[in-house]
C-alpha cells in the first residue's frame, strides 16, 4: 500500500483523491460530474421562462433568487437517471433506435 501511495505521488495524483475513490462509487462519482450541468440547464430552462413572460418578468428581483434556490435541488434529482443512462455499457442499435425518456 505505502509503494503504490508512493508511486501515485511521483506523478502528482493527489492522495485524497485515491482515498475518497476508495470510498464512493463509481455511479456517485458520475452523479457529481453530471449535477453542475443539469443544474445549469434547469437553471436556464427557468431563467428564461422567467424573464420571458411579461407578467412574472416584472417580479423577476424576487423571482430569480428563488429559480437558483428550486434549481440546486432539482438538478441533483435528475442526476441519478442521466447518470445510470450513462453508465449503460452495452446500450444496443435496437434500444438506440428505440430510446428513451433521455434521448427521446
């Protein structure tokens, strides 16, 4: 173990990292990563139909920091299906031709 630690930071792998790999999942890891972009999506998709309608527009200062506030959590809900669609390693022609609620 002390040689592979030792071998891992001759190349600059950042020990925690290893640590916290050893810990999590590899479905949680691919959670984390997919979050921060949902997120933005979800935030946006908000964003604009805030602003774009006229009669919610107008309490937008109001509004906006509540957008933020609904986004975060929506996004992390999202997160478990994209991630396992992602994880999908044999994902055929047939079910590619066919979709999902993902792909369409």
């Amino acid at each position: 173990m002390l040689k592979e630690r030792e071998q891992f930071a001759a190349v600059g792998v950042d020990l925690l990292f290893l640590e916290l790999e050893k810990v999590m999942q590899t479905d949680t890891w691919v959670k984390i990563i997919c979050a921060p972009v949902i997120n933005a999506v979800v935030f946006g998709i908000g964003a604009v139909s805030l602003l774009s309608t006229p009669a919610l527009s107008a309490h937008a200062p109001y509004l906006m920091p509540a957008v933020v506030v609904v986004s975060f959590p929506i996004s992390f809900l999202l997160a478990g299906p994209v991630a396992r669609r992602m994880r999908l390693k044999y994902w055929g022609t047939s079910e590619w031709k066919k979709g999902d609620f993902i792909s369409g």
